[in-house]
C-alpha cells in the first residue's frame, strides 16, 4: 500500500470516523450512569457487590484489551484493514447489551449479580473488539498535526451528543414502562442497537486507513506470522517502557477517566438523595453536555494557536474548580448546580477531544524516532491503542469501584425497585463528596503528569 497522503482528510471520512463515537460514547455513558444503580436499587445487590462485579467485568477488558491490540496489528499487516474486529464487536453488541438490563428480579440478588457480571463481561469484550482498533486508526489516517485534531474535535462533538442522547435519553426511556424492570429492559434493546448503528458506521473508515510499511509480526514477504500471548502483552509493555510521551499522556487519561468514572456513577445517586428528583439526573446530563457542543471545536482553535498540551491544561483546571464548588450542595442543595456542572461540561469536551488527538501523535512519533531493535518503527497503533484502551477502561471502571466503596463506608442502604428507604445523612454526605471534592483532587493529580509530557508541535510537524 501507498504512504499515508499529506491532504486535508474528506468530510466524508471524518462524518464516518465521527460517528463511532455515537457507539463508544453511549457504551461509556450509560452502564456508568445506571448499572451501578440497577444493581443497588433494582436487584438489591448490596453496594459493594455490586462495584465488584463492575469491577471485576472491567479488569477482564485490561486482560484482553493488550491481545486484541496485537490481534488488530495483524490483521492490518494480513489483510491491510483493522475493519474484522470492529465489525465482529459491532454486530455482538446489541444483544449482549440488552441481556445485561433483562434480569428478572424475581431472581434475587446473587443470580442477579452474576447474570450482570457474565453478561456485561461479554457486552465489555464485545466493546472493546471495537474500540481498539478504533483508537489506532487516527494515526493512520493522517500523519498531520492539526489534522489529527480537526478529526478528533468533531469525534468529540458526536461524542458529546451520545453522551446527551443517551444521559438523557436512556433514564427517559427507562422511565416509559410502570414496570422497572420492562423499563430497564427497554433502555437496554434501544440503547444497544443505536450503539451498534454507530459503530458498524465507522467500520467503513477502517478500509481508508493506509501504514506506511508493514507492521510488526510479518515476515519477509508480507506474510504475518504468529505470535503467542505473551508477545501480545511485551508489545504493550515495550510501547510503555520506551515512550515516555505515552507513559505520562496515559497517566493523565486514566486519573481523568478515573474522576469523570466517579462523577458519571454518582449522578443517579445526587439526582436522586441530594435533589430528591430521579428525573433530575436527565437535567444533569442537559447541564453537562449542551454547553460541550459549543465547546468541542472551541477547544480545536484553542488547540491550534497554542498547542495541543497546554490547551489540556487549561480544561483540566477548569473542570477541577468546577467539581469542587459543587461541594456546596451539602448546605444548599437545589438547581444552582446545573451552572457548575454546565461549566464542567465545556472543560470536559476538551478533556476528551485533546487527549485522543495527542494519541496519535505520540504514536506516529514513536514510529519516526523508536529503533526497531526496541520495538519501535511503523504499523504498531494497535500496541498503543491496546494499552490505551485497557488503561481508559480501569480508570472509569474504578470510577464505579470508588463510588461503591464509598457508599459501603457511609451506610449506603441498598434496595429492590419499588421500596422506599431513607439514607443515613453520612450517605448523602458521601454522594456529593463523590461527585465534587474527589474528581477535583483526581484532576488536580492528573496535571503532575501532564505537566511532564514532552512533545510539542514541533516534534510532530519540523516544518
């Protein structure tokens, strides 16, 4: 195949790629809005059980997330085309989504909780088939600076709309049916089919995408030759070891991923105990996510003049001020809150569209400056984006897992859809420190290891 062209990339590539993101975004938001919450409050599973089981569904995408980046390598070197997986993860979604809110309740907690536990673990695998490969293909498409951040910002606009679509839409549609159960199953057969829409869109793209030479594991030849396990995870390992662009871009991701996974959890939760409004957590996600559409391109002219890290900069301390005033719900909850969160909103669209456009550039650097001696040299996107993957995944997955701990060390009191119970005020305590102080202090972290990131524009475009 031909080198990579140096043009503008069409709208048309750009609407494709762009609509995957409607896939990635719903499958991000909505079983980190409601499923910790289906488990506490539907099928009575205790809190701490059920961040385990999230938990537990999540590590299993750190395990595999490594092998499928390898796995969508050689299918690249094979048959030029990450486009397999992605669609094999696109058709399997749907249903697995589904099973995973079609729990009877009838059934009690502990069936419950494995029923979530093995269907979302497959729903997880089925995701992460996508997304991998997904995440490898910017650095593909174009080798230009800007470009990579034009293509991401309108990622990110779709991205932003899923999050609408499905933060407001998939309570909504829970909310249709009397029944919560027939109402949760609703939300799941909707939501996974849209999901899968969006990503059987992007699929396209994956044949557009063009290396400039063959990728690790060919032979001479062309011929891609077969690698165990283990070489799955040392590709990895040596893409962390020898880049330390990606080491620290990682870390700050995953710390983000971490506090918004935390702030995504407790949204039920503050609606519910701190608003006293199961409905209120659609107008959460409204205050959230329309000021982020204005915002997402913003944040690419930002980008442009002054570059790509200090612009993530800028929305990361924006976000943190904002969490931390929410704390003041404690002592005067009502609908001043939206403001901050609206607020939070526009620095999160730049915590998303920044960090995914400096992706590839850490990866194409790689490319240009890593020996292969150490494992460097073109055609290892899925390496990085493996790792990426896995490491965005523990970072929302914790999310959930902090917010369960939580929960547990205020007195959380669990419940089965339908029964009324009133929280201890440590709980409720707890849900707003959830939801503002900790993401801050997250945030807050997250800027040590940005502040340590090493490229600059002039590393990825010389002239």
């Amino acid at each position: 195949m031909g080198t990579v062209s140096p043009a503008r990339l069409t709208r048309g590539t750009i609407a494709r790629y762009a609509t995957g993101s409607l896939g990635t975004g719903g499958f991000a938001t909505l079983p980190g809005l409601v499923l910790t919450y289906y488990l506490t409050d539907s099928l009575g599973v205790a809190a701490l059980a059920a961040g385990g089981v999230i938990t537990v569904a999540k590590v299993w995408d750190v395990v595999i997330d490594p092998v499928i980046g390898a796995l969508t390598d050689r299918d690249q070197a094979r048959h030029g085309s990450r486009r397999r997986l992605m669609l094999i993860g696109a058709c399997a979604l749907p249903l697995l989504f589904a099973l995973t809110f079609a729990v009877p309740p009838a059934l009690g907690p502990v069936v419950g909780a494995i029923w979530v536990l093995i269907a979302f673990t497959l729903t997880a695998t089925a995701f992460s088939l996508f997304q991998v490969p997904y995440i490898a293909l910017p650095a593909e498409l174009t080798p230009r600076y800007d470009e990579r951040t034009r293509l991401l910002t309108w990622r990110v606009v779709v991205l932003t709309l899923a999050i609408l679509l499905f933060g407001a839409g998939g309570p909504a549609l829970r909310g249709m049916a009397d029944d919560p159960a027939v109402g949760y199953l609703v939300m799941g057969v909707v939501a996974g089919v849209v999901i899968g829409i969006g990503m059987l869109v992007a699929t396209a793209v994956a044949r557009r995408a063009v290396v400039p030479s063959p990728a690790l594991g060919t032979a001479p030849g062309g011929t891609a030759t077969a690698r165990g396990i283990r070489e799955h995870y040392a590709a990895g390992i040596r893409a962390l070891r020898r880049s330390r662009a990606f080491r620290m871009l990682l870390a700050t991701f995953v710390l983000q991923a971490l506090a918004t996974g935390l702030m995504l959890a407790g949204a039920q939760y503050v609606a519910t105990w701190v608003l006293h409004s199961e409905a209120a957590v659609e107008l959460l996600f409204i205050a959230l996510i329309a000021p982020a559409l204005l915002a997402a391109p913003a944040w690419g002219v930002l980008a442009r003049r002054i570059g790509k890290e200090r612009a993530f900069a800028i929305a990361s301390v924006v976000f943190a001020a904002a969490a931390l005033s929410i704390i003041g719900v404690l002592w005067a909850p009502g609908t001043w809150i939206y403001a901050p969160v609206g607020i939070a909103g526009i620095a999160y669209a730049g915590m998303q569209s920044l960090p995914m456009a400096m992706l590839p550039d850490v990866i194409s650097y790689d490319e240009r400056t890593a020996p292969d001696a150490a494992g460097g040299g073109p055609g290892r996107a899925g390496a990085f984006s493996g790792v990426w993957t896995a490491g965005e995944t523990v970072g929302f997955a914790l999310g959930a897992t902090v917010l369960s701990i939580i929960l547990a060390a205020t007195g959380y009191v669990s419940s089965v859809a339908g029964q009324l119970v009133e929280q201890p005020d440590a709980a409720v305590t707890g849900i707003v420190l959830s939801f503002s102080v900790a993401p801050a202090a997250l945030i807050a972290v997250s800027l040590t290891t940005l502040a340590r990131y090493p490229l600059r524009r002039r590393d990825i475009d010389p002239a």
